[in-house]
C-alpha cells in the first residue's frame, strides 16, 4: 500500500472512530460545542449596557413565507442563566413541541458522521512547515507550557499535525485532549450551571418523537476549512491551540472550577446582547470587547477571532446553512431552527459588513420578525391547524 492510500485508509478509519465516539459519548460532544461556541459570544461590545440574567430576554424570530413557518432560535450551546429564563417556558418549548421538524446545529446524527466525511476530494493540506507561523507557533508553545504546568503527558502535537494536516486535527484530537484533561469535575461544574445547551436539553428529552436535521455534516465543515486560505487554516489552528491552553490554565488555578458559574453568567450576558443587535442601524462590530467576553476569551470559553476562525467558523458556516433551511422549511409547514447566536446578526469586520443568517433568509423572500412573547406566536406558528383540530376531535370521540 502506498502512502496516500495508506493516509487515506487511517483517514477513512478514524473518520468511523470519531463519528461512533460523537454519538456514543456525551462528554465528546461537550468538547466539540467548543469549536460551535467560536460564534456565539463575542458582541456583547456593541452595546454597553449589560442584561440582568432574570430578565426575560427575546432570542427567537418568527420565519415565514407562505404557508410555511419557522422559529428561530439563538442559543449559546451552553446553558446559562439567560437560556433558563421564562421565554425558555413560554416560546421555546412550546415552538419545539408543535414543529414538524428540528433542525439544531450541534445535532450529530447518521448523516453527519458517516464515515464517508472524511473521504479525500482534492487534497487539503499544505507542507507542514509553511504551516508553521508564527502565531501557530506561539499557540503550540502556550499549549505545551500549560499541559506541561498541569504534569500531564504531552502529545507530539507537531508531529500528529504532519500525519493528518487537516480540519479532523483541530476538531477531534484538540477536543478530546481537552476532554481527557479537565476531567469529571469539569464538565460537572459545567453541568450544575445549565449543563448543555437548548439544543442538547430539548433533542434529549424527545429525541425518540421528533424528527431532527444537522445543519452541517462533519463533511461540510471540513469543505469550509480547505477552501480557505493557508494562512486562514494556520489561524484557526493557533486559535483552537489557544482554547484548550487557556482552559488547561483555568484547571491549574481553579481545580474545582469553582469559577464556571462565573463564565456560565458572562457568556447569558453576552448572549442577551447578541440577542439585541440584530436588527440594529449599524451593525455589530467585532473589534471591540466587552468584559465578559475578555473572560470568557480568557478562560477558553470563547476564542480571539483571527481573520481565520472568523471566516471558517462564521462567514462560511452561515452562508451555507441558509438553503439548508430553505429546504426544510419548504418541506414542513412548521419547522424549529436553532443555532449559535452569532450567526444571527449583521457583522462590521473593518470596513465591511457581512450579513447574517436573518439578513440572508430576508434576502430569500422571508419574513423574519422578533419573537417578544408567546403571544407573538399564539395565533400563527402555536395555533393548530385544520388537521391538528380534526385530529384532536377524532381522538375525543
């Protein structure tokens, strides 16, 4: 066997392995909702005022085009105080209860860890060494310093880079490091502050009745990370080294974590104020940064946005779930969307902007408007239609 058939034998293998390991293993997925989280709390510095976490805050939008109708909701893939407020009661819950269909971004089923995912197109790697910039570089030595700190055994990240020099790295081996690293007591701590997103809390608890839609296969995300640029992969590489250096540095000073009910607070803020810039005249700017989001960035919980992470993680992943969701909605008369919040708004990166999910369905014809209350929805998307009454009748009979 040659060494290409050989690379893409192990590549096809380990595909296999990380679908079974994302589906079987609940602290797995954990890990990989680090790499969703790069879109979901980086605009609190928009607006300065910070949201009390009792406060009910709006973060669904009603879609609509015909007789079809979606919820859309912004979620940060990990619970905090904001997601657990009333609106979870009186708009969420009952949106998912009555759609036809789920389509939730962190949803890992059959078709998005086929081991076909991993099966090479054109090749996506560059010579190693030209990888090796100097921010990449600085990034690996801020991994190795803090895994070393904490006397933990060291991968040969290098060289595990040079065998497979692809988006599977950054989005398997990173993450379950990470896993192995914290340890219980982590993803514990995690837990007793709101534990998994919306997402995770609504398909767990009806996962069996609702039908539910990825919004992206590991296929895809790997097709977004080789059609960018070198130095765009290199930057999102030395981000996602970053993340796991920063949270193995978090271990080193809290070992109990005592501090995640701290990050869990910051990142609803940070949610609530992504919730308010959409639809704002000026669109959100992400050059700034507000405290909390320099503590969640701080402590792991969110990534410095390169050039890179920005356009593999955001730009590229929110352009291509837009016909993914036309196609549902078209398909049912009620579908429930749910995605990372940063998807969501209008992005000022320099002297551009670049239009979000809301944007883009509005470009498609959609009516999008903001869900205040359950009465916003009480007479269009809650209210039962013909079949849903004649059914309810037959039933009483």
């Amino acid at each position: 066997m040659n060494a290409r058939a050989s690379l893409h034998r192990h590549d096809v293998d380990l595909g296999l392995l990380v679908g079974q390991q994302l589906i079987e293993s609940e602290t797995i997925m954990l890990s990989v909702i680090r790499s969703y989280t790069a879109g979901v709390a980086m605009m609190a510095m928009v607006i300065p005022t910070v949201a009390d976490a009792g406060t009910t805050v709006p973060r669904a939008w009603l879609v609509t085009k015909g007789a079809t109708q979606a919820v859309l909701v912004a979620e940060s893939h990990i619970g905090t105080p904001v997601e657990s407020d009333r609106y979870f009661d009186s708009v969420v819950k009952p949106s998912y209860a009555v759609a036809d269909v789920a389509v939730m971004e962190t949803y890992f089923g059959p078709s998005q860890t086929l081991n076909e995912t991993f099966e090479r197109g054109a090749p996506c790697f560059d010579d190693p060494k030209g990888l090796r910039t100097p921010r990449l570089r600085r990034a690996f030595d801020a991994l190795i310093s803090a895994t070393r700190d904490n006397r933990l055994d060291m991968p040969d990240w290098l060289k595990e880079w040079e065998i497979l020099p692809e988006f599977i790295f950054t989005s398997t081996l990173f993450d379950q490091f990470a896993v192995k690293s914290l340890g219980p007591s982590y993803f514990a701590a995690v837990e007793a502050q709101g534990g998994l997103g919306i997402s995770f809390r609504l398909h767990r608890k009806d996962a069996a009745a609702k039908k539910t839609i990825g919004l992206d296969t590991l296929k895809d995300r790997r097709a977004h990370f080789c059609s960018s640029s070198a130095s765009e992969r290199a930057d999102f590489v030395a981000d996602e080294a970053l993340v796991v250096a920063r949270l193995l540095q978090l271990k080193q000073a809290d070992p109990k974590y005592a501090s995640v009910g701290k990050l869990a607070a910051a990142m609803g803020q940070v949610l609530a104020e992504i919730a308010r810039c959409v639809d704002q005249a000026v669109p959100c700017a992400i050059e700034q940064a507000s405290p909390d989001l320099r503590l969640l960035q701080n402590s792991g919980w969110m990534p410095y946005f390169s050039p890179g992470t920005f356009e593999i993680s955001l730009k590229k992943r929110t352009r291509a779930w837009v016909p993914v969701i036309i196609k549902t909605v078209s398909e049912h008369r009620r579908s429930f969307v749910i995605v990372g919040a940063l998807h969501l708004p209008d992005l000022k990166v320099g002297d551009r902007v670049e239009p979000g999910l809301i944007s883009l369905l509005r470009q498609q014809g959609y009516s999008v408007t903001v869900i205040k209350d359950a009465r916003d929805i009480s007479m269009t998307f809650l209210s039962p239609s013909w079949f849903d009454r004649i059914r309810s009748a037959m039933n009483s009979l």
